[in-house]
C-alpha cells in the first residue's frame, strides 16, 4: 500500500551497512487459498557490527524469527512491514517463517482461479516493491544476492523460476517439491515464481556453440490461440541482434516468457522468468500494428536481461536508464533485425507523443528524476521515464556515434557485470570511447525538464526566392532552459509522385535563434519540416505555407516518417490549442483514408476519440460525432475486406455510432442479420460493439447475460464487468462505484474494466453527481489500497470528462489541504491539467 514507504536516505544508510550473501526461500503454495506457507533464511554481512537495521516483510502472520540462534518475539520486533534487527554481528543467519497472503491485485504473488476450467494461476511482479509480499527480504535494488528457491505445490503444476526448472520430488499424493539451484546474483525486483496449470511450448535458440532453452507459456484455455512460433522468431532475432551488438554472452541459464492473467503492466524483466500481459495472447483477430506492439514488448525485455538485470541501478533514480535504454534498444533490434522495420516511425507517432504530453504536465520532471522514496518511483513509471529516455538516448548515439556509443556499452557490462551502477558510471565508460566529455549533454539534457518547440521563420522576396531563413526555439516559462538540437531541416515539393523531400539540410542549433545561411537563396518549398528524421527532442510547428500544404495533401508523402512527424505536430498544436479540434478532425478525414501505416491510423483515430470527448467546444460536439461517425462508416465500407485497416474501422465506427441508422447497423451486425465483406464478427469485436449498443441505452443487462454465456471466460467476465457500468442509468453508476471505491474486493483486471465503463463520455449528466464523491474518498483510497489498486481508482475516475471551471474549482481545494501525500498530489495535478488543457482547446475551437 503507498504508505509502506522506505526512503532512498535509508536505503543508502542500510547498504553502507550491510552485504547480502544469499537468500534460501521455501514456499509451501498447498497449504490454503488465502496464504502460503513462506520461509526465510537470508545470511548477510554487517560493516558494523553492534548495529541495528531492519529486514522488510509484508504478511498477516509471522510464526518464528530466529537470529543468529537466537528467537525473536514477532509481537515485538515486527510492525506488518519491518522486522526489527539489533545486535548484528559480522556475520548473520536470519531466519523468518511467516503466512504470506496471494494477491488479486496484480502484486506480490498474485492468484486467479480460470473459469473456464477452474485451474489455478500464480504469478510474481515485484518491481518496485513487492518482493517482500512473499519472502522476508532487504528490498532494494543495490543489495544483490544468490536465490535458492524451493517450491512445494500440486504435482500436474508447471513451476518455473529464475533457474532452470528442476525434476519435481514428490512428497505425498498430488504434492511435489521444485529444487531450484542457486540464481546469480541479483536484485530481489527481479526474482520472480510463475506456477500453475499452465501450457507450454519450448524450443531453443542456437547459435555456434550457444544453447539457450525457451519456454513460451500460457493459461490451457488460450493455448488454441498461442502462435508460439511467432514468438520465437522475434525472440531469437533478439538473440542474435543483441548478442552481437552488446558483444557479452547471455547472462542467465533459460529464457522463458509468460503469459500470465490479470497483469498490471506489458511485462516485466524478470531474470531468465519474464511474464507477460496475456491480452498479447490474441484470441481474436488484431490489427499488425498490435503485433508490432507484442514484438517490442520482447524485444524490450530481452534487452534488460544485459541492461537491468546483468548491471543494476543502484537506486530507483535511475529507473529511467534501465526503461529508456531497453525502450530504445528494442526499436532499434526491430528497424533492423525483423520485418517492422518502420518502427523508428511508430516511435516518433506513439512513443514520442506520450513524452510530449508527460512532459508538459505540471508534474513534469528531469529525465533523471529526484526519486525521493518508494512513492515517487509508483507513479513515475511514465512518458519521460520510457519514451524521453529514450528519445535522447537516440540523440546520444548519434552525437557520439553509433560505433563509440555501443563500443561504451559493451565495456559498462564487462566493467560492471553483476554489480550496482548510476548514470555517471555509463557517461565514464560512453566518454572513455567516444573522447566526449558528457558532462555539460548531461547537465542540458538529463537534468532539466519542458521540452522545447521548434519553429521556422521565413522571409523571401517577390519571386519565391528564401531571403532569410531562422530556426526559433522557445522553452515553457517554468522551465525556460534552451538546449542545442542537432536536427534536420527537410525541403518538400508537391510533384506528380506526390510530397517529396528536394534538399535537406542539417546542423546544430542552439539559443533562441539559429540563422540557417544555406537555405538562404534557395526557392521556398511547398512545405519545411523541422527536424526531419526526428534526430532531435523537440516539438515543431509550421509556417504558413507549410501549414496549407499540409491541410491539403498529408496524404501524399511518399515517406512515413515525415508523414509521421507532420501528424505528431498538428496534434500537438491542437492540444496546445494553435489548431481547432475541428480542424485537426477536418485534417484526420482529408489524410487518413489513404495513410497505408496501420499502426499510424490506429494512433490517429484514438487522437480523434479525444479530439471530440475533449476539445472540441460543447456546442459543436454533437455535430461533430456525427461527422466523425459518417467518416469512419465510409472508411469501413470503403476498406479492403479483411484487412487490418477494415477491422480498426469497425471498431472505430462502433465506439463513435450515436445516431439510429448506426445503432442500428451494430445491432445488426451483432445479431448477424447484416454483413460487411470480409469483416468477421469475432468474440471480442461483438463485445465492442455490445458496449456501445449499453452505453447509448440500446442494449441492457439481457444481452450482456447472453453475451457472457457466449463467452465465459476470464476476458469475458471484464467484458461484462465493463458494459453494466457503462449503462447509462443512476443505478449502473452507483453499483460501479460501490465496487470500486466503497469495497476492495475486485481483482485487479476487473476493477480496470469496471472504470473504464464508469466514464462514457456520452453520460456527463450522469457523472457530475461523482465529483465531490471522488474527492471526498481518494485520501482514504491512497492510505488503504495498494499502490496499483490505488493509482487505478484515483486516474480513472478522476472527473476529466467534466471540463468545467467548477471541476478545476473543486481540485483546487482538494489540493488546498497540506496532508495530501505528494504521489497522490501529483496524480490529481495532472488529472487537472487536462481539464485546464481541454478548457483552453474549447475555445480555440469555439473561436475557429
């Protein structure tokens, strides 16, 4: 929960003080439903002997803890967080035996029960934190240690850990034990226990005399649907590109990936153990741009088992370095090792995007973040810590050079291996290859927050002809640092093949104004693109013309990256409010009918979703769903049957159908008696177009009972949980919140789904009465929740949908009160911020 806090300054005084030698878990995973049976015994050096510290354990019941030989009184030493330890000496055994209880939050070791078979599912996820939810550990990630787990639990169980898995013992009818062998050594974030009845596919990565075994798992109830040669193959591309390009063998004894229910995040690094969201197991058919999604998932992990899991931040400061450099490892592996290879474009359109709006938002931070203790890195998990990171990272290798650059990080993994490090380790090893010295790059980039906007300044003569030519950079009034860019500058002219790049050029810039002498005396193109290539960090406007010619043919790039960029900033500008949200919708329906980038055109229609539940000012909402809706019906119909920019219409058309005639139509292609070519109406495509038909009052509890008799299963119950809180009735509503604020009994997954149905952006009426409700409950929330069930209730039912004055109003006071815990402060801030952002956008758009 967020108040089981542990600071950077103890965690600092508590490695200065102790080594951590090794870890010897047992886990009885038979003894109840609740708990399991969880012993202890860690042995760990003092520097001190005679010192007190303490050990780290969350459970409802601690039985024995034994101390050098000698009993310690739980009632005493224990507070249901710590266990105190005094008296150390040089060399210590401790000895814990305690219940520890089985999670529904997707925490600690988490439990789901399939309805589809009733088979059983455990899972770990302890990063940050949570390690201590199953064994008595000091949790934190520059104390390393051996792990040697043993694990009791029904014999027909696959049970998979860090280590290879080991020839179950039997111990008594239908009960087993796992032997694990000892783990290197490592961070207890990065341990990990998935158990179960599980279904797995194995094979092997080969190469010269490396054999890596694989492991792709998954609940039996989705193994129909596990393409697990699809996995493989980007995993072994993975292989073989990072093999070569970190030149340091692969760390650990297995890779295995799995495939777990009810997770919180897209996967985590788990050592040699990684689990992943299962939604990536497709069940129905998705459009390639999710497969590229599922891919850089892999790929992200796989790069942390050399960068996070071999070296280790010493501290969560550094979260940011182990996300950005596997975020941008992982698009580089698939731009040029597997079949996406436009993923630098997907990039600057998703990743790019959410850095930009992170770090516009009043809680903005330097990349390298001031991680105070335990809450600030729970919600720090964000758009500068992954994709600015990463951005700039990207900046890095090319100022340095890609050779020097990765020569660096081949000598940070022999230098390091298995150890602790911070950022200036990595900026010692990049300045020792490259001659650079990085310090002020670090200082200017890493240190600062905002990001900076880029625009042109054009001035020619009657003729056409650039007269002068400036590059202007502007920084937020908050934080007003003005960085050097090294960026592109692309010249594009409208020809019989479309808008195409005629010059280039490319240069350094810095301060509020850069001349740019070598364009001076060309003729001014039909469009200028600022940091063309997307080499820098930075948003960028249009000039006038350029602005035009996009208005006009967006479509006609005949490259995706710049295409790519030009769709990034006119978002940008319409949720800085420069463009009117009915414009950009004007500017989405001009262009996208014939952007081939399916990725792209799924990335556009959400940006239009909150176009319209957003910005676009009230009085013109109605007509401009109508609009939005005609749009996508004429873009489904006009769709190749079958294709993947069919099915993404569908699905948009759906969530956008407010008028009869389109009611009627999901109606009809819900109960079969209308058809498109080609368009399958496949499970979870009739549970989208279910939700809506409930949403706008065309479909009630019947249809969701007959629904989920369809379709019982555990993605089938979230289903249902999400249509009956988007019916648009008081009492839909309140039953909703009860579940979600009133009581914690809701797993994870289905509380999400529960929220997510709670906030229909066609039901504002029936929202406001939540307001001061939401305020009134979320300090209690934040105190009595874990810190995921917690984050989940606060962002999703904040009142964003309400953008009102009175909503900024009553923030406001809530934010008055001085006993508001910073992380939760934070959250609610930026909860804020949209509505302010959404008021400001309303106007431009009123003012069009």
């Amino acid at each position: 929960m967020p108040g089981m806090n542990l600071t950077r300054d103890e965690a600092r005084e508590r490695a200065r003080l102790l080594a951590v030698d090794s870890y010897d878990i047992q886990l009885d995973l038979t003894t109840s439903e609740e708990t399991f049976a969880s012993t202890t015994v860690v042995r760990f050096g003092c520097r001190e002997p005679g010192a007190s510290t303490f050990i780290d354990l969350v459970a409802p019941a601690v039985r024995e803890i034994t101390l050098n030989g000698h009993a310690l009184d739980p009632a005493t030493v224990f507070d249901g967080t710590r266990i105190r330890l005094a008296e150390l000496a040089a060399d210590n055994e401790l000895r814990v035996v305690a219940d520890c209880a089985y999670m529904n939050t997707g925490e600690g070791l988490h439990r789901f029960v399939d309805p589809v078979d009733g088979g059983v599912y455990l899972y770990t996820q302890f990063e940050v934190a949570d390690a201590r939810r199953v064994y008595a550990c000091f949790e934190q990630p520059d104390l390393k240690a051996t792990f040697r787990f043993t694990i009791t639990a029904p014999a027909d169980w696959q049970v998979v850990s860090n280590s290879p898995t080991p020839v179950p013992e039997p111990v008594r009818d239908g009960v087993a034990v796992w032997r694990f062998a000892p783990t290197p050594r490592m961070s207890t974030y990065i341990t990990a226990l998935v158990a179960g009845a599980y279904h797995v596919v194995r094979d092997e990565y080969r190469r010269g005399d490396t054999r890596i075994p694989l492991g792709v798992f998954c609940r039996r109830s989705l193994a129909e649907h596990l393409d697990a040669d699809a996995i493989f193959e980007v995993t072994k591309q993975g292989f073989d590109y990072f093999l070569d390009l970190f030149d340091y063998p692969y760390p650990f004894a297995k890779y295995d990936q799995l495939f777990v229910p009810e997770y919180n995040a897209g996967a985590m690094e788990n050592a040699g153990c990684v689990t992943i969201l299962e939604d990536y197991v497709f069940r129905s058919k998705v459009t390639d741009a999710v497969y590229e999604r599922r891919a850089e998932t892999i790929l992200h992990e796989l790069a942390h088992m050399w960068f996070g899991d071999l070296v280790t931040m010493r501290w969560w400061d550094d979260l940011w370095l182990n996300e950005s450099f596997a975020t941008y490892a992982s698009v580089l592996c698939q731009a040029e090792a597997t079949r996406w290879r436009g993923a630098w474009t997907t990039f600057a359109n998703s990743m790019k995007a959410w850095a930009y709006r992170q770090d516009q938002l009043p809680s903005t931070h330097p990349i390298v973040a001031d991680i105070r203790d335990l809450e600030d890195v729970e919600v720090n998990f964000d758009g500068i810590t992954y994709a600015k990171g990463a951005s700039v990272l990207k900046q890095l290798v090319a100022w340095v050079g890609r050779d020097r650059f990765f020569q660096g990080v081949r000598h940070y993994f022999k230098r390091h291996e298995w150890e602790n490090t911070t950022l200036r380790d990595l900026l010692t090893a990049l300045e020792e290859t490259s001659g650079r010295n990085l310090a002020a790059w670090s200082a200017e980039w890493l240190e600062t927050a905002g990001v900076n906007t880029l625009r042109p300044e054009i001035t020619t003569d009657d003729a056409g002809v650039i007269t002068a030519f400036a590059v202007l950079q502007e920084a937020p009034e908050q934080y007003p640092t003005l960085r050097s860019h090294r960026i592109g500058i692309g010249l594009y002219e409208r020809t019989g093949s479309g808008l195409v790049r005629t010059g280039r050029v490319e240069l350094d810039i810095a301060g509020a104004r850069t001349e740019v002498p070598e364009l001076v005396g060309k003729r001014r193109p039909d469009l200028v693109l600022l940091n063309d290539d997307d080499l820098s960090y930075a948003k960028i406007r249009l000039d006038e013309r350029s602005l035009a010619t996009l208005q006009e043919s967006i479509a006609d790039f005949t490259d995706s990256l710049p295409r790519a960029l030009c769709w990034l900033a006119a978002w940008d500008m319409t949720r800085d409010a420069e463009m009117a949200a009915r414009d950009f919708l004007e500017l989405v329906i001009s262009g996208i009918g014939k952007e081939a980038d399916i990725g792209l055109v799924q990335t556009l229609q959400r940006q239009v979703r909150s176009a319209l539940d957003f910005y676009v000012a009230p009085e013109y909402r109605e007509v401009a769903q109508r609009r939005w809706a005609e749009a996508a019906y004429g873009f489904l119909i006009a769709a190749e049957p079958g294709s993947d920019h069919q099915l993404a219409w569908a699905r948009t058309f759906a969530g956008a159908a407010s008028e009869d005639d389109h009611l009627d139509l999901l109606r009809g292609l819900l109960d079969g008696t209308t058809t498109i070519e080609g368009l399958t109406v496949d499970t979870d495509l009739r549970w989208t177009l279910l939700h809506r038909l409930v949403a706008t009052g065309r479909a009630g509890e019947p249809e969701i009972d007959a629904e989920l008799d369809r379709d019982n299963t555990a993605a089938g119950q979230r289903h249902a949980a999400g249509c009956r809180a988007a019916r648009p009735t008081e009492q839909a509503k309140a039953e909703a919140w009860a579940s979600t604020v009133e009581s914690a009994d809701l797993p994870n997954a289905v509380q999400a789904a529960v929220i997510s149905g709670f906030m229909q952006s066609n039901q504002r009426e029936l929202l406001a009465p939540y307001v001061d409700r939401y305020f009134a409950a979320i300090k209690d929330v934040w105190a009595t929740r874990t810190n995921e069930i917690a984050q989940q209730i606060v962002i999703g039912l904040y009142p964003s949908l309400l953008t009102e004055q009175a909503t900024l109003d009553r923030t406001d006071e809530f934010l008055r009160d001085p006993e508001v815990p910073p992380a939760l402060r934070r959250l609610v801030l930026e909860g804020r911020d949209g509505v302010a952002r959404a008021l400001r956008a309303q106007e431009r758009d009123r003012a069009r």
